[in-house]
C-alpha cells in the first residue's frame, strides 16, 4: 500500500473516506476545520459546511438515522453548541455508524478557553477515541464507525491541536463499500419522549458496560513494559511526550479514554512501582485512577493549565531539566497579532473607538478589535453572544446606555447564532444596533464559504442569504448598508442608527482583504503636507510606523486598500501606484 505523509486532520478525511462514509457535515473552527475541507475533495462523500455546529450534528445524525455513515467535525466550543442533539441521540444510538470529531485546543492557540471535551463523553455516555498521530487518525476514524455501529451509539474523536495540526505518515488503503443500511420506521427507538426516553436510559447504561468490557481488550489501548520503577499512562500526544521524555518507562497507552479499562489499569499499576498520569487539561485519567483504588501522581506534579511537552514531564518524572536554549542577548519586541493591512473591519474599529461607545463583540478575526490603538471591544464571550450582551446592558442599564452600545459580529456568526438575539433585542423591545461585519467569507478559520457568500464548500454557486432582506424579516425596519471604509458617512450612520428608538442593523460591506474580490493594488505614501497629526496611526494598521520624521507608510506591506487617506486631514497621504 502507498503511504503518504498527512496533517492528522487530512488522515481524519481519509478514515472518513476509507470507511464509506457516505455524508460530512460541519462549521469551521481551529484547529478541526481542515478536516472537512479534506473531506470535500472527495466526491463520493457529500460534504457542507453547516450555518453552526448544532444544525451540523443533526444532518449527520439524520443522515446516519436515514442509513448512511455520516460524519460531522467541530472545535471544542463547537461541542457545546452541539450539546444538546449529543446527549439525546447517545439515547437513540445510531442506524448507520455516526462519529462526531472534536478538536480541543490545549494553549488555546485559537480559542476563548481550554476546555477538555472528554467531559462530553463522560456525560452523553458515548464512547470517546483519541488517536496520538496522523496513522491513528485514520486508523481511529475507521474503528470509531464500526464501535458506533456494533454497540448502536455515536462515537467522538478526539484531537488536539499537536495531532490535528501535526504530519506523520498514513497508509493508504481503498474505500470500503459501505452499503446503506435500511430504514424503518422505529418510533420506540427514535422518537424521545418521556415514555421512549425512559427504557432507553436503562439501554445506554447496559451499553456502558459492554463498552467498559471492550476496553478492557481493544487493541486501542495498549501496554509496554519496560523499566518496572517508573510506569506511564498517557493518551493522545501526552503519549508521544511521554515517548521522548522517559524512553525506558512502561507505558499504558488509552486511544479509547471513555470508558476507560479499570481492570487494564489496575494489571498496569501492579507492575510498576510508580505511576504517573500525564494527561494534558483536566484530571480525567488521574480522577478515574484514584476512584478504583490506584494511587498515580497526576496534577500536582503536572499543570491543568495549557500544553505540555517532553521537556515537561521529563522534568517532572526524572528531574532532568532541559538544557537551555540559545537566545538572542537582546529582548525580541513582542508581535501580537493584529487585522491584516487592508482589513475591511479596521475603519469600523476606527470609528468606533473614536465615538467611544460601548462595543459588544464576537468570534472571529474581528475579535483583535480589543487591541491597541483600537482598543474599541468590551466584551467577547461566544459565537452570536455579541447582540444578546448588548441586549442584556440595555435592559439593565437603560436607554441612555444604549445609545453609546453596538454589537459587532460577522456575517458568519451572525448566521451561525446571530440571528436569534436580533430576534429577541426585536421581540422584547430593544433598540440595540448591530453591526454586521459582512466581508463576503469566514475569514478567521481560513476563508471557508457560509450562507450569505452564495457557494458551498465545493464552490458551487448556491442561492446567497440576503442579510438585509433576513433582518427586515425579523422586524427590523432600520437596515442600512455602508462601506466601512469611508469613515465620515460610517461615523454619521452610527450616530443616527444608536440614536434611534428602535432596534436598527448596519451592515458594513466590504470584502476581506485577503481575497481577490477586495481588488487592491498600487500603494500609499506620507508627503512633505504630513502636519505629524499621528492621526493614521490610530487606525492600527501594520504598514503605518512612527519613525523619527513621523509616521510612514512600509511600501512592503501597504495593499492600496485606500483607507489611511480618508482619516488624513490635510491631504498628506497619496497613491503613487
């Protein structure tokens, strides 16, 4: 067989691929999202790009009802917008196989927060495996299908950001010819009220033991003994840490981390004389090892916070340090990540800031709006969060409060989970506005396309949600359209908008600049007119540095996007090519 070296994502789509699995459906999210646009390029599995996690999963889960292998992938807080079908269909149990990838982010490279998704599997009471590189991606993906289909229940994978983003090498193997399964009509089975739900709990607990039996023998767990004074047990890229630092050590290694093996464990701890758990975020292993009665040193010598690494935990079990690493004499300036040159959120920020209004933000590439000299964000909490928070200051604030208080998210967000908070400022009498940042792509994760670009995931035309159209649908009658980068008529549409009685949504339309639909070229010089008003550096653009004669424009990285001349006051910006 051929083999190939693949990110752990691309051998996910592969597993997907060779299992048969016949529909993917997922939303985009760092570190999980080139798993699906891997799967795309296969044309024997239908694959979209869903408007949020929840609608995601439950195609996947209908798909899988209907017969077919179905697969859906998100990040870690994507697991939480995805919650509520997880629990219910772990009840239901699944026709055709259905395995539902989640990728957590240990450092949170890309993220709001470390949040550890085995607490997922531990409370839907579905069965969790967590491959520890690119050839157990594949691997995994392909026993996930078979276990959901064996023991009638959803599968997670679990990633992390070290494997889904790491390459080692996959073989490849043929597409099985998986064919669909047939459907009945199953009202006990797939229908959850009360009166079904009740006998199906007794099912899923049944089915627990039969999947804590299975642990115990599964060739996904694994053990090798070595030196007897030190043993290891690990999952994931922990294990590969683990590997590096402490070559001599027994491990135990889990690929299935739910439920875990208690007798596998138990013949491990006994051969050892000390036992460490390295598992990166929370105590999972560690806490179920110390309910049956095993005694491991787990998080006090180890951190619940961020990633480890080998020089880590070699460290922490053998006390060698590592040795330091050469470093420059000189402190290396700090370079926090900022909005691209020509990014078509910067002038809204801009304005924003200079009114000094309370901003209500949200996910996305607009997020480093919170950053200097900006500095125009006040609140991030989640995907569509922005227009409810805002909701929610008014309410307990007031009117006069609202009047200097907008919510910002993206035309992806707004789709992903927007739309109901428009719906409720609306409903219960708000008089939020909303500034919709509408830049013709999901530009965070990559430039994937979403409902209101008008292509699916193949780029394939489609019909396009028309965003001003939808908020007029709801019951907004204020929607207006404006380009964000002529920041006079921008600034006196915020005004009108937040001084309205009434809810009102702005829609700020200009394409990322990262795509060929912004059009840029040439580029923008500072003249002798410059009154060194420092006015352009307050747009924190990455091409505009303040040197000894005053600000200049770094010809290397100016795009001609043409916004720094519209905030120059004495015409002291010009295009010269």
């Amino acid at each position: 067989m051929a083999k190939k070296l693949m990110l752990g994502n691309e051998a996910v789509a592969r597993g997907a691929y060779e299992a048969g699995v016949r529909v993917a459906s997922s939303y985009p999210g760092t570190p999980s999202t080139e798993i699906t646009e891997f799967i795309a390029k296969y044309d024997e599995i239908y694959a979209e790009w869903a408007p949020n996690e929840k609608v995601a999963v439950e195609t996947a889960i209908g798909a899988a009802t209907a017969g077919g292998r179905a697969l859906s992938a998100m990040k870690h807080v994507g697991l939480n917008v995805a919650a509520d079908p997880l629990f219910t269909v772990s009840y239901i149990g699944a026709n055709a196989g259905l395995v539902i990838v989640v990728a957590d982010d240990p450092g949170m490279h890309s993220s709001q927060n470390e949040q550890d998704s085995r607490h997922y599997a531990i409370g839907a009471k579905v069965p969790m495996l967590e491959p520890a590189d690119s050839s157990e991606c594949k691997e995994f993906t392909k026993q996930a299908f078979a276990l959901s289909e064996q023991f009638d229940t959803p599968v997670i994978l679990r990633l992390t950001t070290r494997v889904a983003h790491s390459q080692s090498l996959v073989e490849l193997c043929e597409r099985e010819d998986v064919p669909l399964r047939e459907y009945q009509k199953n009202i006990a089975k797939n229908v959850m009220v009360p009166a079904n739900a009740k006998p199906k709990h007794v099912m899923v607990e049944e089915r627990t033991k039969k999947l804590a039996a299975f642990a115990e023998t599964t060739d996904l767990n694994q053990v090798w003994i070595k030196d007897k004074k030190i043993g290891i047990i690990a999952a994931g890229i922990s294990y590969q840490y683990a590997c590096e630092a402490c070559p001599n050590a027994s491990i135990l290694k889990l690929g299935m981390v739910n439920p875990l093996p208690e007798q596998l464990i138990r013949d491990f701890a006994s051969k050892v004389e000390k036992v460490y758990v390295a598992e990166q975020l929370d105590p999972v292993i560690e806490t179920f090892c110390r309910s049956i009665g095993v005694k491991v040193i787990g998080k006090e010598a180890f951190t619940m916070i961020g990633e480890y690494s080998a020089a880590l935990l070699k460290e922490k079990i053998l006390g060698e340090k590592a040795p330091k690493l050469l470093c420059a004499e000189e402190d290396v300036p700090v370079r926090p990540p900022v909005m691209c040159p020509g990014c078509s959120h910067r002038g809204v920020f801009y304005v924003l800031s200079k009114l000094g209004l309370t901003v209500a933000g949200d996910i996305g590439c607009y997020s480093l709006g919170c950053a200097k000299p900006l500095a125009s964000i006040d609140t991030i909490v989640c995907m569509g969060g922005s227009i409810t928070g805002a909701h929610g200051m008014e309410k307990a604030r007031g009117r006069e409060f609202a009047r200097k208080t907008v919510a910002v998210l993206g035309d992806s967000t707004f789709v992903h989970s927007g739309i109901t908070g428009l719906i409720d400022v609306v409903y219960n009498k708000g008089t939020t506005t909303t500034i919709i940042l509408d830049n013709s792509i999901t530009g965070m994760t990559g430039h994937q396309q979403n409902p209101s670009t008008g292509f699916t995931i193949r780029n394939e035309p489609t019909r396009q949600v028309d965003l001003e159209q939808l908020c007029h649908a709801v019951g907004v009658d204020r929607v207006v359209i404006a380009d964000p980068f002529d920041v006079d008529k921008f600034e006196k549409i915020v005004k009108e908008e937040i001084a309205a009685e009434e809810p009102s949504v702005i829609i700020a339309q200009r394409p990322c600049a990262l795509i060929k639909k912004a059009g840029y070229s040439g580029l923008y010089v500072i003249n002798d007119k410059c009154k060194n008003c420092k006015m352009c550096m307050k747009l924190g653009c990455p091409a505009i540095s303040l040197k000894k004669k005053g600000p200049q424009i770094d010809e290397t990285l100016c795009v001609g996007c043409g916004l720094c001349p519209n905030v120059c006051k004495f015409g002291a910006i010009e295009r010269v090519k």
